[in-house]
C-alpha cells in the first residue's frame, strides 16, 4: 500500500515545476522586451533634444550677427568725435538705443526654447546688458555735450579735462559724470562679453555650438579706462560742431489777403552793352566785289524791382479790407529739437502827419502755439486776423519764441531763441 501510495504522488510534483519554470522564462522574454522598447525611448529622446538644440543654434545666430553689427555703430561713436555733428551723433545714438532693444525683444520671438534654462538666462543678460549699456552711453554723451559741460574758455581738449582749474565747478562736476557714466557702459559691455562665452559654453557640444559667431563688443579695454574716458569727456566738451545750438528763424512772411502791390521798393539798375556786327558790300568793278565790316556797339539801361516780400523799408499794400492774417514760415535751424515754440502777431496804427492812432485803431495782437520742431525741420503758421481799419497804415510785427504763450503785444526780439520782423502795411480805401 505504502509503495503504490508513492508511486501515484510523483507526476503530480513535477507538475509545479514545469509551471515556475515556463513562469521565469515568460518573465525573462518581457524583461528583455521592456528593455529593448525603454532604449529606443532613450534613443528617441536624446535624438529629439539633440535636433531642438540644433534648430535653436540655427535660429540664435541671426540674433548675434544682429548685435555684433550694432557693435560698429558703437565704435563709430567712440572712435568718431572729430567726424560728427551734433545731429548725426544723435541719429547713431538714437540708432544704437533702438537696436539693442530690438535685438533683446527677438529672442521672445524665436519659437525654439534653449537646451537649458541658464543658456536662456545668459543669451538675455548678454543682450540684456548691451541694451543697457546703449542707454548709459547715450545719456553721458548728451551730458557731455550739454552746455553744462561746455565752458567758451576751456580751451582745447588737451587743457581742458575735468579737474582743471580753469573751468568752474559746474563743468567739472558735469564732466566728471558723464565720465564716470561712460565708464559704468563699458563695464557693462565688458560684462556682456563674458556673458556670452558662458552662453556659448553651456550649450551641448551636440547643438552645434561651434556655428555660432564669435560676438565681442570690448576689443581694447583700456578704451573704457577712466584716462582715456576723461580725455574723450574733454574732446565732447569741447567740440564746437557738438555743442548745444538752439535757433528759431522766420523764414518767410506773407499777409491774407494778398498784397496788390509794394511801395518802396529798393531799385537795381542794370547796364547792358550790345555789339553788332554789319557787313556792307560795294562793287568796284564789273565782276569784282569788296566786303567791308562795320562794328557797332549799343549800351541799354534797364531798371528792375526787389520783389522779395516784405523788403525792408517798403510797404505792402493791401485791398480794401477790415482784417489781415499773417502766414509766417519757422524755421529750426539750430542743432537741437526745440519745444514750446509760438508765434505771434501785432499790428499798431501807424502815426501819420497830424495824425493819431485813434480809440478804434488800437494795437492788437494775437499768438498760437507751434509746438516742438526737430533741427532742420520748418512749418507753416497762419495766425489768427487781426481788424484793421481801410485807408489806414500799420506797423505790424511777426515774433517768434518759446516759452509760455504772449498774453499782449510783442514788438521787441524775445528773451532766449526766437526772432522779431517788422512789416509795414497799407490798407486802401474802400
């Protein structure tokens, strides 16, 4: 019994054992599979970052080219003062000001994140600083240039740096902050510089990093020293061609309505002399002829009229009418944008022979605000009428000027810029 017993109880113990056998292998194929599959997930997403790095490379270096450009309009500035006016120093700087914020703001536009977030946080202070920089640059020229730091008896550059005893303390003080500002933009392009080797340095080798530009704003030092930034503040200072020059000019001056004619007007005579030449032939003989020449000479005088309006002196003389508008032309012909620029009028009774102004003549006067102009830029004003009686004569005066607006008559040149005509008008008798 105990012999059958056993013989009966072994195909069941090699049951279990084939089962955890056939178990380890179906867990082995599975482990190797789920392996194979997580490398080629490996393999994907390290080729995927490797193209994003890549396209972020191609797309960064229109952005560096871009800066490095600006860069030789910042030496122009630095390396340039002898060859600049004030006007073309302000465009490049104005220039430099508005690329550098462009450039900054087209990395927000790329499309492509940067392979890691410290490579985007030094490309942007790199850019970040040079914008920056710009503006320091820009606002310690202008006060390097403003009359501030401008003394006529300075002298030149090489006896007029700041410390001088020569120059008052509001020039010196005012130099020595713009260098010092100048200084404060150069430390600023150095530290952009070194931004942007790290930037270069912290992208995968894989991105192709290599591509990109070298971009250096700094390539002499001691440019950005504090002696070679003084000598530069005293060549600002005293360059005259980049001082400060503030002019307002009436350009031209007509009257509504229109001038019939212009008494009084200066005369240029002109002397012309004309040479003729006439041949006369005369016959001496049966088949022979003798030509001879007579020269004449013929001096005419012609008289002609300055027509220029007003001429000085004269009288425009207007038709019958009970008011007279004043159409003026100003002119900035200084070097500087000029703000709070108005225009005014007055008209006064003439004083004639036995004759006085009268109540209902008095002087009147009117004026409108312009505004601002750029240097170089003009505009036309037509100031509102002023009431004129027919038959009578005035002295009428056209001013310009900034500042707060007239509240009366002007007949004198304005304090500070600005400009005063006279002009003499005649209305006819109804």
């Amino acid at each position: 019994m105990t012999a059958g017993w056993r013989r009966g109880s072994l195909p069941s113990a090699r049951r279990p054992t084939r089962r955890v056998v056939l178990a380890i292998a179906v867990v082995v194929v599975f482990g190797i599979a789920a392996a194979q599959v997580a490398a080629d997930v490996v393999n994907s997403g390290s080729l995927a970052s490797r193209v994003a790095a890549q396209t972020y490379v191609a797309e960064v270096i229109p952005v560096i080219d871009e800066s490095t450009m600006l860069a030789s309009t910042m030496h122009l500035v630095r390396n340039g003062t002898g060859s600049f006016d004030r006007t073309s120093l302000e465009a490049d700087l104005s220039s430099l000001i508005a690329g550098t914020s462009e450039n900054l703001a087209q990395l927000g536009t790329l499309g492509v994140p940067a392979p890691t977030p410290r490579s985007q946080q030094l490309l942007e202070a790199t850019l970040a600083a040079r914008a920056g920089a710009a503006r320091t640059l820009t606002g310690a020229i202008a006060l390097a240039v403003g009359p501030t730091a401008f003394s006529p008896n300075s002298g030149s550059s090489s006896s007029s740096g700041p410390g001088s005893p020569t120059l008052p303390i509001s020039v010196v003080r005012a130099r020595a902050t713009a260098g010092n500002l100048i200084t404060q933009a150069g430390e600023e392009l150095a530290t952009s510089d070194r931004d942007y080797r790290s930037f270069v340095s912290s992208l995968p080798p894989s991105s192709g990093r290599d591509r990109l530009p070298a971009s250096r704003w700094v390539t002499h030092p001691a440019t950005w020293g504090k002696a070679s930034v003084t000598t530069w503040v005293a060549q600002l200072s005293s360059e005259p061609a980049l001082q400060v020059r503030e002019d307002l000019s009436i350009v031209a001056v007509t009257v509504q309505p229109p001038v019939v004619r212009i008494t009084g007007l200066p005369t240029t005579t002109t002397f012309a002399t004309t040479t003729s030449t006439s041949t006369t032939t005369l016959t001496t003989l049966p088949g022979a002829s003798t030509s001879t020449s007579t020269t004449s000479t013929t001096t005419s005088t012609s008289t002609t009229t300055t027509l220029q309006l007003p001429p000085l002196g004269s009288t425009s003389v207007l038709p019958p009418t009970h008011q007279v508008s004043v159409v003026l032309v100003v002119a900035n012909a200084g070097n500087v944008q000029i703000s709070g620029i108005w225009a005014a009028t007055t008209a006064a009774l003439e004083p004639s022979v036995g004759r006085y102004p009268s109540p209902r003549t008095p002087t009147r006067s009117t004026a409108v605000r312009v505004g601002r102009l750029a240097p170089g830029a003009s505009v036309e004003v037509t100031l509102p009428p002023l009431a004129v009686v027919a038959g009578d004569a005035y002295e009428l005066w056209v001013s310009i000027g900034t500042g707060s607006l007239p509240g009366g008559p002007v007949t004198s040149s304005p304090k500070g810029v600005g400009q005063t005509d006279e002009v003499k008008i005649r209305v006819a008798s109804g």
